[in-house]
C-alpha cells in the first residue's frame, strides 16, 4: 500500500465537497450504500430524519447507513460525529438533542468543514460546532460526550484502533456508539486490497466483524453489535461503476470478483 493516504482522502473528499458547493451531488460510492447518495431524496434515510434540512446537506451524503436509528438521541444530550463531511449526521443530531443540546462534526479536510458550516448557517442551527482534526487524536476532553456517531469514515482510518479508542475516551461512563460503517463479508481479492483508491473509495480499509468486534473489545467497549444492512451486490457495485462521477475511483473495479464482499453495516456499543 503506498503512503500518505490522509493526503488522498483530504484530496478526494476535499474535491466532492467542491462539487457539492457548486451545486453538484456528492457521491463516492452507490444509491445504497457507502459511501454515497446520487440523488436529491435520500435512500438512507427516512424523511422524519432529514425534515428542514439544507437539500445540500442531503446532497452531500456520503454515508452507507444511517447511524442514527441507533442513537436514541434525547434532549440536552452531547453528540461527537466522526468525519462530518458535509454535516448531514450532525444536523440530524442537532433536531434530536435541541437547544439545551451539542453536536460537535470533527473533520480533517478544510473544503468538507467549509461546507458543513455553510450547510450550518443555511439549516440555522445554532447548537452545532464543527471543528477541524483527527478521528486519531480528538481535540475533546475526557468524557465529556453522550454519544458518537459515525458514518463512512472509520474504515478510512489506518489506526481504527486509535480511532475507536479515542471515540471511547471521549465518551462519558455510559456514553454509546452509534457508527454506520463498512464492513468486509468475505476475503477481498489482493488487487483491491492493495488499491489505495479502494481504499479511498471506502473499501479496501474495511475490517471484518470479527476485526470490529475485537478491536470495541480492546479498547474497553461493552454490549457490542455489528449487523450488516446493505450487502454489496453485483447490481449495486455495476450502480456505482455506472455512475459517470465515480469512474475516477471505481471504473476498474471488477463487480463480480467483489460480489457480496462488502456491507454497509451498523455498529452499536456502550462504554
Ligand atoms: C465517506 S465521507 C463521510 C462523510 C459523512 N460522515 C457522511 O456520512 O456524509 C468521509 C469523511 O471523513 C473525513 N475523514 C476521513 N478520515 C478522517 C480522519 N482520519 N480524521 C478526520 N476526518 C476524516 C473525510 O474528510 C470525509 O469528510
């Protein structure tokens, strides 16, 4: 695997948010799953959840569930989403745990946050905060967050233990996890594991359920679940090769060798 795959996906994500911005739909992957919604209605979620949002807030979707039917969201409560991107999960979240609430989006890349606070501004939201860096390192104090949702991103991390130990640092005793992620089904064909645009494109750094599970377990997670909700089918795949805006990182993938590899999947535990 080459280096420098931050700087890849600050690239590739820093350039989707560019497109969002003038108008175009975001996608970096297929109508059901990671990472991408081609369409003004979102296929992820139900209307109750994107009600009064920015139409650029859905656009820029590019989640492959939605992680927040497992968040139970109340009033008054903190929210850390990993890896906002344009802020769709974050201003979901915002609606749920209203004023007396908080819902920080921590990102990496300059263009997502811009966007994500212009889609702020436009939805009115006055509880959000987006805040630039790591999902490695969170710029947070101890236990200081209810929950953190996640969608799409900790399969881009290379040190996912890092990153999920940071989500339980962060968390107060009790406090949940509520992510949408990529998971890995079945063995991932050499080429594509060594792809670092597969790798971008939210595929080849998927863990298996076992590697998630191990890895909540490590780092002090309890009651873990991961289900897998949208399996990666040949149809879905040949969707996401079709689409002409994804050819830069999926055209030469082969969806037959991929077929059901892949899933989006939630991932719930407690800490
Ligand atoms: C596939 S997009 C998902 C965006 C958003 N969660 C959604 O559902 O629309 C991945 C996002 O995670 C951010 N990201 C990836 N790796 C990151 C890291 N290590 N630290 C902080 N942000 C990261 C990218 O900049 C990008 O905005």
């Amino acid at each position: 695997m080459e280096k420098n795959i931050k700087d890849e996906i600050k690239t590739y994500y820093g350039g989707i948010a560019k497109k969002v911005s003038k108008n175009s739909k975001a996608s970096c992957g297929c109508k059901t799953s990671c990472c991408g919604n081609t369409s003004n209605e979102s296929v992820l979620y139900s209307k109750e959840f994107t009600e009064g949002l920015p139409v650029e807030a859905i656009n820029a979707s590019l989640g492959c569930a939605n992680p927040l039917v497992l968040a139970n969201l109340q009033q008054g409560e903190t929210v850390l989403d990993l890896g906002s991107g344009g802020g769709i999960d974050v201003l979901i979240s915002s609606k749920y745990v209203g004023e007396q609430g908080k819902v920080y989006g921590l990102d990496m890349t300059d263009e997502m946050l811009e966007l994500a606070n212009n889609n702020k501004i436009k939805s009115g939201a006055k509880n959000v905060e987006f805040i630039k860096g790591y999902i490695e390192n969170i710029p947070l104090q101890d236990e200081t967050v209810d929950v953190v949702t996640s969608n799409c991103v900790i399969n881009l991390s290379e040190s996912k233990e890092d990153a999920l130990g940071e989500a339980y640092r962060v968390l107060k005793k009790g406090g949940r996890l509520a992510i949408a992620d990529i998971v890995q089904l079945k063995a991932v064909p050499d080429d594509i594991k060594q792809s670092i645009q597969m790798w971008v494109g939210c595929i080849s750094g998927a863990l298996t359920v076992e590697e998630y599970i191990n890895i909540l377990k490590k780092v002090g997670f309890k009651d873990i679940e991961v289900n897998a909700v949208n399996i990666y089918t040949k149809e879905v795949i040949k969707e996401i090769i079709e689409s002409k805006e994804l050819e830069d990182v999926f055209a030469k993938m082969d969806e037959m060798a991929i077929d059901g590899v892949f899933a989006g999947a939630h991932v719930k535990a407690y800490k």
